[in-house]
C-alpha cells in the first residue's frame, strides 16, 4: 500500500458507494439480525452504513487512482523486513513534527487504515483478537496481491510499491482496532430473548425490504436482458420487453413467496410470520393480500407511466401509515385479507405458522 495518499476525492467515491452498498445489504443483514437478536436497531443501522464505507474505502485508499496506462511506471519492491519501518524509527523527529513527517505518516497511516477493522470484526462478527488478527492478515494479503499482480492483470506490472512491511502495520492496526474496541462493544448473549410482540418498525424494515426485493429483482432482470440482447444480435433491447421482464421477475417472486408461503418477501426477511383471523380459505386470503399489497407495489414501480409514477410516493405512503394503527399492525393487506403479521418466539426459526384464530 506504500505510495498511497490521503485524497479527499477518494474518500468522497467512498462514502458515495458505500452508502449505494449499505442499502443492497440491508435486506441480507435485516434478515441475519431479525433471526439471530430480534431487532434491527438504529445501531445496527449505522453500523452497516459505517462498514460499508469503510469497506469502500480500503478499495479506494489502496488501489485508486487507477493510472493511465500511457504514464504507467512499474513499481519496485520492498521485500526487508521493517525496511521501512525503521527509517521512521531512527529519525529524530519528535512531538508535533511527526505529523509532518512523510515517513512517519507512512507508517501509522497504514497502521490507522486496519483500525476500524478490528472494530467491525468485535462488532458485527462477534469475534476477539484471534481473529481480527487473522483476517487482518489475509485482507491486508489480498490487498498486496492485488497490487503486484497490476489489478490481476488489469496492468502490465504493480502500479503501487509491494511493501512486506504493509501486512505487519496492517495486522497490527486490526489488532489494536479489536482490543481498543473491547470495553465499548456490548457483549450479546449467544441466544437472545427474542421479542414476543411485533413492533411498528419491524413491519415498516419489512416494508423497505419489499420495495427493495421489487426493485433489485427488477433490475436484475432487466440487465440480464440487456446483456443477452447485446450479445445474441445487433439490434438493441427494446425497452417495452425489458419492462414485462423486470415486471415479471420481480412480480414472480413477491408472488411466489405470497401464495405459498402467506408473507412477502420483506416479511420473510424480517422473520414474521402470517395469522389467518377470518374465516376465509388460505388461498383466497393469500390472493387478497396480494392483491391489496406487495401487487399494486410492482406494478407502480416497472410500469412506465406517469400517473404510476405519480402514485408509487402515495401508495407507498398511504401503507406505510395504515400499517399504524390496523390490529397487530397488518396494514390494508391484513385488514382485506385477515392476514396479519405477527413475531411467533415459539416457532422454530425461518418457519411459517398459518393458524385459525377469532
């Protein structure tokens, strides 16, 4: 990593992705915290944005800027063990000077780079110095082969020095990271008291999580007939076959996880699980949740038109505040169809409970 500065650009390109790469991780965490504590709180939250940042931000700080390949100089390499740790050490800069001192600054920025590191491994793995230390190790690995090998490839030769150096420095600011982290990360218990009654803002994580699954799925869909358009002839894709296959993929799996399972994607994301309370078959209560629900959400979202551009805002509006005050908070989809949400602590984990009930 030797060579690399500090650019404001560089930190700006990560926020920007990594705030992109928090919102396509949400519904995987939503669905690993709901089942491993119960929650996802507002911590949790910002953790996930804050690791993708920072993830984002080891891409950015260590390989970018990209060169131009018409500039390009291959880097050498520094093989000597604390070959350039020790020139910081033997100098006899002191106090304030050292923040000004290239050689120092080299050595604790990569030393800081790995900090947080440590911090998430505590945080989100669960685990201690062992292995922050080992994963710190192979990323900072990973990096250094990235490096040499000009991107795999991508370059002729390293465009960035290959420093030996960087995998002790690296290693020990995810070491320092875990241990500095230890007495503020709150130590959870392996099996959490799951929650009993389902809370406002997991029906509304769940909702998210379904605008997310139409949205993803979607487009999804329409790259991969994009690309099968390209590459198969030369005309273009037409953007009215694109539309039914973004609206197709996306409506086939809100409608699948409906019909046969009696929630929506998000709801199954957030592990809540439907309660028959009218008297009704189960397939027709199915239909009519889909139908009052997560139907009209994929329609509005890959239908080209105006008046459903227009009405997406207050449809998702209008059931985000009915899912307020409606019993067990089952929205306009619960109250037309009787099924209704709840969190079963009883249920085995990742099941359905479809039960009659007054």
């Amino acid at each position: 990593m030797s060579g690399a500065g500090v650019d404001l650009s560089n930190a700006l390109l990560a926020t920007l992705l990594g705030s992109v790469l928090a919102v396509l991780l949400l519904v995987p965490t939503a669905a690993v915290q709901y089942r491993r504590d119960g929650r996802l709180g507002p911590g949790d939250l910002l953790t996930l944005l804050a690791a993708a940042v920072y993830g984002l931000a080891l891409w950015t700080y260590t390989l970018l800027p990209l060169p131009d390949r018409a500039d390009l100089r291959c880097a050498g390499r520094q093989l000597e063990p604390l070959g350039s740790i020790r020139p910081a050490l033997d100098r006899s800069v002191v106090g304030l000077e050292l923040l000004s001192d290239p050689a120092f600054l080299q050595v604790a920025l990569n030393v800081l780079l790995f900090v947080p590191f440590g911090f998430f491994v505590r945080r989100v793995l669960r685990r201690g110095v062992v292995v922050a230390t080992l994963a710190g190790l192979l990323t900072s690995v990973l990096i250094e082969i990235t490096q040499v090998t000009g991107v795999w490839g991508l370059f002729p030769c390293a465009y960035r020095v290959l420093d030996v150096d960087d995998l002790l420095l690296n290693t020990l600011g995810a070491v320092l990271g875990s241990l500095l982290s230890a007495p503020v990360v709150r130590r959870r218990p392996d099996r959490p008291r799951p929650p009993t009654r389902l809370t406002l803002g997991r029906r509304w994580m769940g909702m998210v999580c379904d605008l997310l699954v139409v949205v993803l799925v979607g487009a999804a869909a329409g790259a991969a007939y994009r690309s099968w358009s390209l590459l198969a002839g030369d005309r273009l894709p037409d953007l009215g076959t694109q539309e039914l296959w973004q609206l197709a993929a996306s409506g086939a799996v809100q409608a699948g996880c409906v019909l046969l399972l009696g929630r929506t994607a998000g709801e199954w994301t957030v592990d809540v699980r439907p309660r028959l309370r009218r008297r009704l078959p189960v397939a027709v209560a199915r239909l009519l949740k889909l139908a009052v629900g997560v139907g009209p959400l994929v329609l509005l979202v890959w239908v080209e038109d105006s008046r459903a551009t227009l009405a997406l805002p207050v449809f998702l509006l209008v059931t985000g505040l009915a899912a307020w005050p409606t019993r067990g908070h089952g929205g306009l989809s619960g109250v037309v169809s009787g099924l209704e949400p709840e969190v079963d602590a009883d249920a085995p984990t990742g099941t359905d409970t479809l039960r009659s009930g007054a």
